[in-house]
C-alpha cells in the first residue's frame, strides 16, 4: 500500500533522473505498491571499493641501512649515497636528502634488518620535493608496516610531501601533530597519484591532510592549480582532531577531481575535547574570505570505520569560512561505519554524517565575510551504518550564521542503518534537512539557501530515548526524517522536491514516546501553515510508502 502526503505546495513536478546507476532516484510517478521497507530491502548495489596495493618498484631504489638520524653521507644525490654512506650506513634523513637533491624515479625502502625498529627523530624530516617518489616500508611483503618514525620533539609533521606523483605506504609513524601533509609549492601545478596507503599513524593530534595552499592562512592564493587521483586507503590512525581531512582552503580556481578515501579507520577520543571539533573524514571546496572558484568532484568515501567522538564523522561541504562560489559534485558515501557516543563532554550533540554549504562566517575580515553561491550537488549516501550519534545520523544544511545564496541538491539518502540517541531533548534525527541554520546575531540573517531534490528511500532508522520527547515549538527535529525550512535568524530558505519512501523508523527506548518516521517544522518558531512570516518554506515533499 502506498501512502502519499500531498505537496506542501503544489506545482513542482518530480521528475529528477537518478544520480548514479547503484542508486535509486528520485521516483517520476506514484509506485503501484511499495515492496520492502527498510535498509535491508535496499535494492541498490555498492560501488566497487578499490583495494590497498603496494606500490611496483621505480626505476631507481635506495635502501635505508640504519635506523638513526644522522646525516654522515654524500647526500648530493642518490648516487653519491650509495657510493659514500659514511660509517654508519644510510639513514632515513640521508635518502630523502640526497633524492630531493638531485630528483628521479626513485622507491626508498628498508633493510630487512630493521624490521620492527624505530626511527627517533630530532628534528622535522625534510619536505619530500622530488617527484615519482614511493616510500615503501613493507619489510616483510605482507602489507604491513615494518617500520615506525617517531617524533621526538612534537610538534612536528611526520612527511611533509609537496611534490607530484609520491606513494607512502605501509610504515608506521608516532607522535606527529600530523602524520602527513600532502600540499601545492605554488600556482599553475599539477598533482597526480598522490597516495597514502596501509599507513598507521599514532599519538598526534591529525592522520592524513591533503591542504591544497599551505601558504598564508590569513588570505586566499590565486593558484589555480589542478589535483587529481588521491589514494587514501587501508590506513589505520588513533589521533584526537582529525582522521583524514582533503581541502583546497586559502586557495582560488583550484580542481580536484579522482579522491578516494576507503578501508581507513580512524580512532578519535569518546568526549571531544578539542577547540573546533574533531572530524573523522572531511573534504571542503573553499575556505576563508576571498577563497572562490573552487572545485572538488568525482569522490568516493566508502568502506571507513570511524569510532569516537568526531563531530562529524565523515563531512562534505562547498564554502566554509566566508568563501563563496565553490563546488562540490559527484561524491558517493558508501558502506561506511560509524559508532559514536551521544554527546560530547558539553552535552552537544554528535552529527553522524553532514553535508554542508556557506558554513560560518570569516570574522578575520572586518566587516565579516559571509559564505555565498556555494553548491554541493549529486552526492549519493548508501548503506553506511551508524550507531550512537545524539544528533541527526545524515544532515545537509545550506546555509549558516548568515550564509545565502547557497544550495545542497541531488541527494541520495538510500539503505542506511541509523540507530541514534535522543539524550537532550533537541536536535535528534535519523535524517535531517535543513535549509539553514541561525543567522548571524548581531548583523546578517540566513537567507536564500536551499536544499532541494532529495530522495530518502530504505532506510532503517531508530531512535532511542533517553528523554520524553514532546512535539512543541522548543523541539528542533524530532524525526525519523526531518525537513526544517530553517532555524534561528534565517529567512527565505527553501527545503524542496524531497522524496521519503520505503523507509521506517522506530524507538527502543524506556519511554512510550518516540519520534514519528516524518517531522516537519518551518523553523525555530514554527507556524501551522509551514510558511511563517520570514518567507521560510517547503515545496512539493512527497512521503511514499
């Protein structure tokens, strides 16, 4: 039996395509009967998730012999390495050194007698500026790291790569306040094959960071530069601000396109006690005031376990910081697990999964800039299981603290596992979208910003409640599936051709109250007739099955 809830406001037809051949789509007309309902009568397929592979050998190999930090060795070039290593043999220092120094197509690799040891740093490693590099720490051929580097006096950066077509894969490192930095030397480069694979990284604050401009935080770069096949995959990291974070930030006209990010795990502390928010795995087009033009397409993020307290989880986002007119498109979020406490040390919430357009604004200009003509757009999110989050499992807002003109559309919400806590009486969801969130309070409202264009289909949602939930106007989503026209100081923001089907939500909790599959509220202050007086609204939300 199909049960349809008809438009808000008539008038908009839906008739978008599918996004991608394994998702379902938005439906053209009423379907004659419903089928299953629920994750496990998903009838979608995954995409194929690419394994960690060992990188083949380059045509030049150089072997590190010794696990100090000494440089006593003719490091003019690998050459000279090899033919003068002083006493000691080589060290890790040297081999980077002496490629860097005169580049080719090198792999270093390691000793078989140094399995198992550690490299003591005293001092930052130099950057690796030699092109077709590979760091190969696989001693033993099984996939496994064979060798740790230690930091002896963080904060440092483990590997700081700043050149094209450079392969880490399989050591250990310890202690950096990042473990690899992955970033531009300056406008008008290409970067290709950059990848960093069966990694474990340990005792820092970041895992992985892929920062487009490295340069002067403070302003955006006119660089230009385009990024394309990034590996991140099979790595394992226990850090306590950021598992894997890929940006171009500070930068305009940048493109990235071929970013696969898979089979990772990502440990983060249970209360989050950093400044800004830990994130297991990001990605942003754009940051800060004058970052513009920038885009991010083609991304796969799938087959990740993230456990801990991140906030979020896994984060897309076009526009952060006051930066305007980037894009972000053609992202799929698959097979993904993530397990969460309900809050943070504060009692705020943890979100799950977000998407997000015209994030905050960049006070660093005065007046402060604000995020605008931001876009993410085709995004897929399939079957990805999440358990524990306080806030909504899977949340897209296009607009915040005085963000307009953005836009979230073409959204695939399909075969998710959502099994959250509703633990402060607010902002509990399986799936939440938003049009926007508050204004700025001193200066700026949200407005004109618009999710539109979702499908949310097969999903298992529960619910589990740790307070009586009772539906008033303090209540901010209480749904299974909630679509909020905006909230706080936020006007014209519109939440539109949404399509909910085949999908279910319950409550395992103590109490007789729970969350029904829809909620619907305009805002903050909602009115009865879902159109409130700031010109907030909904358009055509079609609830099927």
């Amino acid at each position: 039996v199909v049960v349809l809830v008809a438009p808000l406001l008539a008038g908009m037809l839906l008739t978008s395509q599918p996004t991608a051949a394994h998702a379902i789509g938005m439906l053209s007309s009423v379907p004659a009967a419903c089928g299953g309902v629920g994750a496990t009568a998903w009838p979608g397929t995954l995409p194929t998730v690419p394994q960690a592979t060992r990188p083949a050998l380059r045509a030049g190999v150089l072997t590190v012999t010794n696990s100090n930090d000494a440089v006593n060795g003719d490091t003019s070039s690998p050459a000279a390495l090899k033919a003068n290593p002083g006493t000691d043999g080589i060290s890790l220092r040297e081999a980077i050194t002496a490629v860097d120094n005169l580049p080719a197509d090198y792999t270093i690799n390691f000793a078989p007698s140094l399995l198992g040891a550690t490299i003591q740093l005293g001092s930052s490693l130099p950057p690796l500026t030699a092109p077709h590099l590979t760091i190969d720490g696989d001693i033993q051929g099984n996939g496994t790291a064979g060798i740790t580097i230690a930091d002896a006096l963080p904060p440092n950066i483990g590997l700081f790569v700043k050149a094209t077509d450079v392969s880490l894969y399989a050591f250990a490192l310890n202690g950096f306040s990042i473990g690899v930095v992955f970033t531009s030397t300056g406008n008008n480069q290409t970067f290709t094959n950059e990848n960093a694979t069966d990694l474990s990284i340990t005792g820092g604050s970041s895992g992985i960071t892929l920062q487009a401009d490295y340069g002067d935080p403070s302003s955006a770069e006119n660089t230009h530069n385009v990024w394309s096949s990034i590996q991140f995959i099979g790595n394992s990291m226990m850090v306590s601000k950021a598992g894997i974070n890929v940006g171009v930030a500070e930068t305009i006209g940048d493109d990235m396109s071929g970013v696969t990010i898979a089979r990772n795990t990502v440990h983060l502390p249970a209360i989050d006690t950093s400044t800004g928010g830990a994130i297991g795995i990001g990605m942003g087009a754009g940051f800060g005031a004058g970052s513009q033009g920038n885009h991010i397409h083609s991304i796969l993020v799938a087959d990740n376990t993230v456990i801990g307290g991140p906030y979020p989880a896994i984060r897309l986002a076009a526009g952060d910081i006051g930066s305007n007119m980037n894009q972000l498109d053609h992202a799929v979020v698959a097979g993904n697990t993530i397990t969460m406490p309900a809050t943070d040390g504060n009692g705020r919430p943890y979100t799950a999964i977000s998407v997000q357009t015209g994030d905050t604004e960049d006070t660093r200009t005065q007046p402060a800039t604000y995020g605008n003509g931001n876009v993410v757009s085709n995004v897929s999110f399939l079957s990805n299981s999440i358990n524990g989050q306080g806030g909504p499992g899977i949340v897209a807002v296009a607009g915040y603290n005085g963000a307009f003109n953005n836009q979230i559309t073409g959204l695939d919400i399909e075969g998710n596992q959502i099994n959250g806590v509703i633990s402060t009486g607010d902002d509990a969801a399986g799936v939440a979208l938003d049009g926007a969130g508050g204004g700025d309070l001193t200066t700026q409202l949200s407005s004109h910003n618009q999710v539109t264009n979702a499908t949310v289909a097969y999903n298992s949602i529960t619910l589990r409640s740790e307070v009586t939930w009772t539906p008033d106007a303090s209540v901010l989503a209480m749904g299974g599936v909630s679509l909020i026209g905006g909230t706080g100081l936020s006007q014209s923001n519109i939440v539109g051709s949404v399509q909910v089907f085949n999908s279910k939500s319950g409550n395992n909790g103590t109490t007789t109250s729970y969350p029904p599959l829809i909620d619907i509220s305009n805002s903050l202050n909602a009115d009865p007739t879902f159109e409130n007086g700031t010109g907030t609204a909904f358009l055509d939300a079609w609830f099927l099955c």
